[in-house]
C-alpha cells in the first residue's frame, strides 16, 4: 500500500493527461490502441440503441461484450502511460531538492577584474546583482558563507566548499584556481576564504538547470535504438491493420462476419503492445539508474553507447591504484645492518607530511622501531631541485632519502661509492622498477672531523608500492568476459606501466601517455570498430573526452572537461566507469528481454483470440484451442485483459532493470530467448486461462 501511495498515485494525473492525442501519436503501437478504444467506446455507446451487439463469427455475445472491451483498451492504454509516467516521476524529488539551490542570489560583480594584481577584488569595486542577471564571463567574489551564484571557474583563491546540495556529500572538498580542480556550480555554498569566480554559463543553462530538466525526462529525447524499434514497432502496427481490415471482407465470404470489436481485439493482440507501454519508460528508468549513481547523463545516446562500448580507458592513478604509493619493504645493501636502514628511513620521514613519508614510519613500526614523541633536529624537505629530503641530527649526522641518482650524487660529495656498493643499488633499483615500484634510496653521512667532511654511505632501498586496489583484477575479468578491452592509461614508465597492468589484468597500457596520445588511442580503437568510454578531469582531457563515446567527465575537473563529455559524475569516482557501463548493458538487456517477450506473448494470444473468432463456422478450429476455453466471447475478452495485466506486471521489471550478469553477448541472447521468449509463450498460456475461468462467473459470459 506504501508503494502504491509514493509511486502509482502521484503519477496516475500524468499517465492520464498523456492521453491526448497530440501525445500518444508519438508512440505508434499505443496510439493504434487506443484509437481502437475510442472507436470501441463508440461502439458500446451505440449498440442498445441498434439492437444490441452483433455476433461473431456466428457465435452470440453478451451485452456487455463490447463495453468490457472498450474498458480494457482504455485501461491498456492507461497503464502503458502509467509506466512511464512513474518512471518520469522518480526524478520529481531530486528536481525539486535541485530547484532549491537554484533560487536567485546576489551576486558580486567585479567592475573590471585584471587578474592576479587584483588580489581577488580586493582592490576593485562591486556591484550587486542578482545571479539571474549574470552574463558569461562576468567575474564574481564570493567568501565564506556565501551562495556561488553560478556555474564557472575559479580564477583567484582557494576555499572550501560545500557541494552536499548537488552530489549528497556532506564531506566539504577543496576548489582553487588553476589545475583541475578549479570548476564550481551555482548553489553550491563557500565555507571558507574568498574566491574569485569567472561564469561560464548563461542564465537557465547552468548546471543545476540541465540536471533538473534531464532527472525529469523534460529534455530526453529517443535514441537512435529506440527510434529504430519504434519504426520496427510501427511498421508491424501498419501490417497488422491491413491484415485485420481485409479479414472481414474475406471472411463474409462464409457467411462468418465479425464484429468490430472484436477485429479491434484481434489487432490489440496482434500488435506488440507490451514493449510498445515499456518501450519509454525503460529508457527514462536507465537514466534515472545512474542519476542513484551520481551521474548525469547529457543525453539517453550516452546510456546506450555504454552499453554498447567495446574498449575501456582508464587511468592508473585513482582508478586502478590508489594513487598513493606505500612503502612495502627494505632492502639493506650487503654489510649494512636491516636495523640501521629501518631506523635510518623512518628518522628521515617523521616530519615528512607525504602519505609516502608517513608509511615508512607505519612499516618501520611492524619492524619494531619505537617512535619518538619530538622529531629531534633540522628537517630537509624535498624539492624539486634536489630531489631528496631527511634529517639533520643535533650531533652533525645527517640522513637523507630519494631519488638514486640524487643521493648517490650527495654520497659522493664526500668521495666516490665503491663500484660493487653501485652495483647492488642498481641491481636493487632494476628489480623495484621491473616490478612497478618506486625505488627510494637511503644513505647517512657521518659528522664531520675537522675539516674533513665525514664518511657517506648507502644503506639500501626503501621499495614504494602503488597498491593496486582490492577486487579491481576480478573486475576487469567480468569485462573480458562480455567483451570488453580495458586498457590503463598512465603518465609512469613503461616498465612501471607492464607491472601495474599485469598484477591488476588489463589488458594493455599506454605509458608516457599525453593527451594526444591519447586521443590518437581513442580515434584508433575507433577505426577498428570499437566504440570507447574514458574518464577525465582537465582541459587537457577535454579533446579525447569529446572524441570518446563515451566521455565521463569528473564533477571536481574544469568547465571545460565537463561541457567535453556526455556524462559527469558528481562524486569523481574514476571507478564508476565500470558501473556506467554494467547500467548501460543492463538497459540494453531490459529493452531486448521484454521485446522477446512482448513478441513471444503475442503468438500464445493468437490461440486465444483466432478460434473463438471462427469457432462457430469452421468447428474444426476448435483443435487449436488448446487453453479449453469457456466461450468465443470469454476467451476475447481474457486475451485482452491479460494483455492490460501483463504491462502492470512488468513495470516493475522495466523500472529495475533485468538483472545483469557478466557474460558474453552470444549466451546473454541465449538466457533471454530460454527465460523470456519461452516464459512470453507460456505465460498467456497461463494468465489467459485463469482469467477466463473468473470471466465465466459474470452472467452472460
């Protein structure tokens, strides 16, 4: 009762407004119907006062026969409108939080920004308009507490912003000028510090505004797939009129006229009703399934073209691996105690504020090193020139790690390493890089005497590890299974790049990758036939994300990566490319199982309607009535209310979705045509009996 309170009735005024004409014409099958219900109700209107209701076929009818009829092509035609105005209705909530954070706010416009001299606007004047009034690329200030009053990039500033209205998250995240990270939506609010907003949208098609007309249904329009079997759906609508509007004729010829009614009950039947009411709403319920999945949609073509992709592209970092790389063991170099390494390493990353830093000092504790409360000495962080960084002990002893050839080099300030000590480092190095690991060399130099500088030497290796994330191998081996290539992209070396891609079982790699090499990758696996989906969040993204079929941009990247792609996830989750593409082959699924169905149903109605048309005539068609039914008239009349019943009884199917399993095309056609080309067979067979056994109790029948 709960259900039918939330979702049946607040969308039971939409299935009946979409009963006009202007309307329905847009779907052939259901609007064949329901100019059959018009015709039927006129029909019913008519009969008392032109003797009644003819016979068909020979065989008398009840009274009642045509008004039972005409209400249940009416009822057909409801709930075919019905399903798709639940699934419509689904996005009405998250529409109405969204139109929320859409309210006008005052906006501070910058008079004449000039860039970074201007110190965020310090130094120029204001005005205040509402955000309704803003135009593209106006700049804009806002700090802590207020309302960004439209879509754009942060040009000045850093702050932290609360984005909870558009993703959910309550989480706060970062946003500053410059990099990827720069991009920010209207109606999200600053909590801290003051930015500087350039607007990148015009009023009504700013972000908020999209999502709001897409969740809807507002915007959606037929994919290419769905405009195609409409044509099928209406082309076999077209066939079967002419069928049924020549069998009387030929039928008179025995003397067997039949009624109207039941010629229009014929067609019903005849014509692919049941995917004809599901067809719309399967498409608005596979949109509706990754808005629950954060992600936006710009068009139902994307939704489809993830379920036909055939390559993946994936970045390494974030994606396949965590991105931070962790330390994962010690290699001391032969003469060199374990325990002087371990205590060495994790002396030199105490203050290190890197998640590199901080696991040395985690795997130096499961080796039994005792942390210290204070860091005890002079920190050397790293930088870019030297490429290392450590400790200055109070006692003149100083201990660095890095980069092998950076500290290598500083070991040899103090006179040069010994050729056999080279070797082994660089064995070590090879064997940590062949493996797809960072190789972090550690070396102390003792205080100096006098003016002698004191003895350098290296103590081993620490192996950094980009740990690839738990369960990503066993995914990638679902896609294999169903076809699809998956191929890591990724700035490290190729030796790096084979490791990484061989423990989490992608298929290839492209190392070194720059953006055109990128989207050179993607115009290739194209040329071949292959349609390909990828992730990004930079401009420098934006080419191959417009080239990819597609592109999903990251909520967190810039304007441009966003207004690139046909898809964007709110949370940033570079991962859910493979959820997006299980959601697109899963409405792929639903629309090809329930089309199975829906033709397989309609040749079980044929022994329902055909022999009680002609029973009275041609007494041997009663061989095909292998349901055994009561009468010529219940047996119609049972056809066409389970053809009503079977479209509320596979809303819910439409809605959710047929449930996906990782397997090939070949034997997932295979599982459809087993489960529902045989079930659409056997379940008129069924559901057409049991009517006909309650239509026998109503006098008459």
């Amino acid at each position: 009762m709960s259900m039918l309170t939330a979702t049946v009735i607040p969308a039971l005024p939409g299935a009946l407004r979409k009963l006009d004409p202007r309307q329905m014409w847009h779907n052939p099958v259901m609007f064949v119907v329901e100019v059959g219900a018009a015709l039927t109700t006129l029909l019913a209107v008519a009969e008392p006062f032109l003797g009644g209701p003819a016979s068909s076929g020979g065989s008398p009818v009840p009274a009642s026969f045509t008004a039972g009829i005409a209400v249940w092509l009416w009822l057909t035609v409801v709930f075919a409108n019905l399903a798709e105005s639940i699934a419509e209705g689904r996005g009405k909530a998250q529409a109405d939080s969204l139109r929320q954070t859409r309210t006008s706010t005052t906006a501070n416009v910058i008079a004449s920004y000039d860039g970074e001299s201007d110190a965020g606007g310090l130094r120029s004047e204001t005005r205040p308009v509402s955000s309704a009034e803003l135009t593209l690329g106006d700049h804009v200030v806002v700090t802590a507490g207020e309302l960004i009053p439209g879509d754009g990039d942060i040009v000045w500033g850093i702050a932290s912003v609360d984005e909870s209205a558009i993703t959910g998250e309550s989480a706060p995240v970062v946003r500053e000028s410059g990099g990827d990270r720069s991009a920010v939506t209207g109606g999200t609010r600053v909590l801290s510090d003051r930015i500087v907003v350039r607007i990148t949208s015009k009023p009504g098609e700013t972000f908020v505004d999209r999502m709001i007309a897409l969740v809807e249904g507002a915007s959606r329009q037929k994919t290419p797939n769905e405009i195609a079997l409409n044509i099928l759906l209406a082309s076999l609508s077209v066939i079967f009129v002419v069928v049924v509007l020549t069998l009387n004729p030929i039928a008179g010829y025995s003397a067997a006229s039949v009624s109207v009614p039941v010629l229009v009950a014929l067609l019903v039947c005849l014509i692919p009703t049941t995917i004809g009411a599901l067809l719309s709403a399967i498409g608005i319920a596979g949109m509706d399934r990754l808005v629950q999945h954060n992600v936006l949609a710009m068009s139902g073509r994307a939704v489809e073209a993830a379920g036909d992709v055939t390559t993946l592209l994936m970045d390494k970092t974030g994606t396949i691996t965590y991105g931070n790389r962790q330390a994962a063991e010690f290699s001391a170099l032969d003469g060199v105690a374990p325990r002087e390494l371990i205590e060495a390493a994790a002396s030199s990353s105490l203050a290190d504020p890197t998640p590199e830093g901080k696991s040395i000092v985690v795997l130096a504790e499961t080796k039994g090193f005792v942390t210290p409360d204070d860091v005890d000495g002079v920190i050397v962080p790293f930088t870019a020139q030297t490429r290392m960084s450590g400790l200055d002990l109070p006692d003149g002893c100083q201990i660095r790690k890095g980069a092998g050839s950076a500290v290598l080099a500083w070991v040899e300030e103090s006179g040069k390493a010994a050729s056999s000590t080279v070797a082994q480092l660089d064995e070590y190095i090879g064997r940590i890089s062949n493996a797809g690991g960072t190789p972090l060399v550690v070396a102390v130099k003792a205080p100096s005497v006098g003016k002698q500088p004191g003895e350098a030497r290296i103590l081993g290796v620490v192996y950094l590890k980009d740990i690839v994330k738990e369960g990503i191998a066993e995914r990638f081996a679902e896609l294999r299974a169903m076809g699809i290539r998956t191929v890591m992209v990724t700035g490290d070396n190729p030796l790096t790049a084979k490791a990484i891609a061989a423990e989490a079982g992608v298929d290839d790699f492209l190392a070194e990758a720059t953006p055109e090499q990128k989207l050179e990758l993607i115009k290739r696996e194209q040329e071949g036939g292959n349609l390909v989906a990828m992730t990004g969040d930079g401009t420098n993204d934006a080419p191959a994300l417009a080239q990819a079929d597609v592109g999903v941009a990251m909520n967190t990247g810039t304007s441009a990566a966003k207004e690139a792609g046909n898809m964007v996830d709110l949370d940033s989750d570079p991962t859910k490319l493979i959820d997006i593409v299980r959601i697109g082959k899963q409405l792929l699924i639903t629309r090809g199982a329930l089309t199975t169905f829906s033709i397989a149903n309609d040749v079980a109605k044929y022994f329902a309607i055909i022999p009680a048309m002609f029973a009275g005539v041609f007494p041997g068609l009663a061989v095909l009535n292998i349901m055994q039914l009561h009468s010529p008239a219940s047996a119609i009349l049972s056809a066409i209310i389970f053809n009503a019943i079977i479209i509320v009884v596979l809303v819910p199917l439409a809605l959710r979705g047929v449930k996906y399993r990782a397997l090939s095309a070949s034997r997932i056609l295979g599982r459809n045509l087993l489960i529902y080309g045989l079930g659409g067979v056997v379940a008129p067979f069924i559901g057409i009996k049991l009517i006909d056994l309650v239509v026998t109790l109503i006098p008459g029948f």
